[in-house]
C-alpha cells in the first residue's frame, strides 16, 4: 500500500439504519457507559486495560483525537438515525501498519445481532475502496470471536492466517483476514443484481 498519510478529514458515512460521523471528545461518557463490561472487552487485545478504569474512555478518546490530528486514523462513533446523535458504538480505520489491524469496532451490548455493525462496516470498507482507492483491507480477530468472525466472513474477508496473541481473556488464536478491493467489487456486482 502506498505512503497515504495524512488521511483526509473523517467524512460522515449514513447508512439506512445508522450515522457514522467523527468521533468527538464529547462522546467519552457513553464510551465509558457502553464500554466498561466483560463480554465487550474479553476479545479484545490485551492493551485495553482491565479493570476497565474510570477515566478509561477519556483517555482512550483524547489519545485518538491526536492520532486523527496527525491524520493517522479514521475514527467514526456510530449513532443511531433518530437517536439524538448519541454514540452506541465505534469503527475505526486506518492504513496498513503490517499488523493486520486496518479496520476495529465495537458496539454497544443492547445492540448486538440485528445487523448494525455488519451495516456499519460495509459503509466503511466502502469509503476505503470506492474513495480511498485501498487495495485492500487486513483485519484480525481473537478467534474465539465469533461474531466478529461471521462478519468479515459476510463482508467476503478471506482468512490468511492465525497466529497467537494476548487479549484481555487471555492468550488466544488469532485469525488474520483479508478482502481485496477486487474481491470487494466483484461482490457489489453481484449484490446489485
Ligand atoms: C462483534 C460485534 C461488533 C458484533 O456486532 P453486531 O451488530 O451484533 O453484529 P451483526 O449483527 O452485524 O453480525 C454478527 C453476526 O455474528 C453472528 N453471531 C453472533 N454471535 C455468534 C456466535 N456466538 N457464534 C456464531 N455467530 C455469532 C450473528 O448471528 C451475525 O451473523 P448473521 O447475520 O449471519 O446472523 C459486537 O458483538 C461487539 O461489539 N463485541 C464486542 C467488541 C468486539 O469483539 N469487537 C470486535 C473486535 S475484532
């Protein structure tokens, strides 16, 4: 992937059910709320500290507030249309680091299984093919994260392979996945027919 830095502005990305607009440091109160809990942060790579502590999400919001100021990373709160603009959850992108980490997210556990963070992810993926021009996006998963596996496994990811690493439950497998802009256009075409 080509030297793209700095990244342009986050842009918003609506979806039908959802508003991905730029995370804002007015957004770390519902981070915490949301945030803070087991089954949201047990997968999740060993570096999200747990306990999670009270000043966690400021913290965590002003340390992505500067990464976008360099233009390193995208950073969207997911809101729901009609929800007031509040976050209920969090996407993130950026360029190829040779970590295998260009796209995370998380959502709000009163939201999981109703499609909203495939439905998110599909607006992202996108903005990196249609007007990024990517060639590609690589992702990884702790491997015991099933839902986050079906994902990428509906977006056409391709699992490219596992490793091991330290998550917050632990040291567990860790799948790699990868989807082309290639593969990704060839599936738009078959969506839209
Ligand atoms: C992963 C996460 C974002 C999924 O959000 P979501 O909005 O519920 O996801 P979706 O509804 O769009 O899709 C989830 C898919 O996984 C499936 N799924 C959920 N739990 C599953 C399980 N235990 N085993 C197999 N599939 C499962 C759902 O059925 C759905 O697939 P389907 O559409 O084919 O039915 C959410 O669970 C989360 O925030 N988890 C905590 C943070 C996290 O793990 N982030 C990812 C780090 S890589």
């Amino acid at each position: 992937m080509p030297s793209i830095l700095p990244l342009p502005e986050t842009p918003r990305l609506e979806t039908e059910r959802l508003v991905l607009r730029p995370l804002a440091i007015k957004d770390a109160p519902a981070i915490q709320q949301h945030f803070a809990h087991w089954e949201m942060v047990r997968h999740l790579v060993a570096r999200v500290p747990w306990p999670y502590p009270a000043d966690g999400a400021e913290t965590n919001v002003r340390e992505c507030l500067a990464k976008r100021a360099r233009g390193e990373q995208f950073y969207w709160a997911i809101t729901l249309k009609g929800g007031g603009d509040k976050l209920i959850g969090r996407i993130d992108l950026r360029p190829d680091a040779g970590v295998g980490a260009m796209r995370g997210f998380w959502l709000a556990q009163e939201y999981w299984g109703r499609g909203l963070m495939t439905e998110a992810a599909d607006a992202v993926n996108a903005y990196a093919f249609e007007v990024l021009d990517w060639p590609y996006i690589e992702v990884s998963t702790n491997a015991a994260n099933l839902a986050s596996q079906r994902i990428k496994e509906k977006q056409g990811f391709t699992p490219i392979g596992l490793a091991t690493d330290s998550y917050v439950e632990g040291i567990r497998s860790k799948a790699y996945w990868r989807l082309t802009q290639a593969g990704w256009r060839a599936r738009q075409l078959h969506v839209d027919r």
